[in-house]
C-alpha cells in the first residue's frame, strides 16, 4: 500500500504476502479482487483498514488445470456485483464470472473457454471487451452470460496481440504490442460498435 496524501512523497505504508504474484486488481467497495499467478488464480483483499490489508479468500477456479504458466490469473473487472477473471492460456475455461455480492463467498457463475490467454476486460452496459492473443484479438460478449457477440480480426494480429482493451459508451479501444522500431502498425484502433448502449 503506497501513501500519495503527498504525491510528490509517496511511501509505502504497509505491504501483504499475497503468493506468488499478482497480475491485476479491481476494487469494489472495502476490497480487492486479485488475479493471482499461482494455483489459486483468484484473491480477496479486505482493506477496510486501509493500512491493514487482509487476505480473506483464495479461489482455485474449477475446471483449470495450472502448469507451467498456463491458467494463472491475469486481468480482472469488476462491474456492480459481478468479478470477470481472466487467466492465461489454460486446459479449460480462461473467462470466469463470479458473483461478489458476498465478498467473503464469491460464486462462480458461468465460465468460458477463450483458447488464449485473456490479456485485459472492459465493460460498457451490456457488452464485456477482452483481448487476447488470437487471430480475433477484441471479443465481445454478453455481460450476463458471457456469449460470445461479436469477434475483431486486425491486420498483423499474429505479430500484435490485443494487450489492453478498454470501453467508453459505445467504443472500445485496442492497445497492441509493438512489432519493433521501424516498423508502423497501429498499435492503438478504435472500434465503433453498432449500438450505442455498449
């Protein structure tokens, strides 16, 4: 936990054990959805003391076999009650929706199978945005269900893969790696999706 009353000072206030690693962090309320690297891909962190952090859940998702890499927490987005994880590239399901509306009991509501490692999720009001490293590098899906909508090719998807991903009313922008120096593809696009509640 880093002090920023004085940013031109921050500190570290305090700091937590949370494992092996964490990939990404929402915050709903007093805490923390984690995506976690190890075996249990997700983590909640209960700040009501903000200095005080603490660690009250850990999920093993079903479904996911963890090996070598392979189906570890990676992203994460938290919209009203509903926790969306994302994991590396796995033998099972790589998009999880859980329930958080009892933070200390997260249920598991539908889950997934991408084919790729889910990089980054947005939301808008009734489509989740996730990239990933297939040739499709956006997907939209149903927020509620998560079926798929709709699926985005871009040009030189198998040398830029979908890195960030992010949703403003009813366009969604794109961050791609880069394919080197010299080289100019777009590593931004934007997508104007067809209707406007998004």
């Amino acid at each position: 936990v880093i002090d920023i009353n004085d940013p031109l000072s921050p500190f570290i206030a305090t700091s937590t054990h949370t494992g092996p690693g964490i990939a990404s962090i929402s915050r709903k309320d007093d805490f923390l959805f984690v995506a976690n690297t190890g075996v249990s891909q997700v983590q909640v962190i209960s700040i009501e003391k903000p200095n005080e952090p603490k660690l009250i859940i850990e999920i093993k998702l079903p479904g996911v076999i963890v090996s070598g890499g392979m189906g570890i927490g990676r992203s994460t987005f938290v919209v009203n009650s509903d926790l969306y994880i994302g994991l590396t590239k796995a033998n099972g399901p790589e998009l999880f929706l859980l329930d958080i509306s009892n933070p200390f009991l997260p249920n598991i509501e539908s889950s997934v199978e991408i084919n790729s490692l889910v990089s980054d999720i947005s939301a808008g009001y009734k489509y989740l945005a996730i990239s990933n490293a297939t040739e499709e590098s956006l997907i939209l899906l149903d927020r509620s269900n998560l079926d798929k909508v709709d699926g985005y090719t871009f040009p030189n998807w198998n040398i830029q893969s979908g890195q960030k991903v992010f949703v403003l009313g009813h366009d969604i922008y794109l961050g791609r790696n880069t394919t080197g120096v010299g080289v100019k593809y777009s590593e931004l696009i934007k997508v104007e999706t067809l209707n406007s509640t998004t």
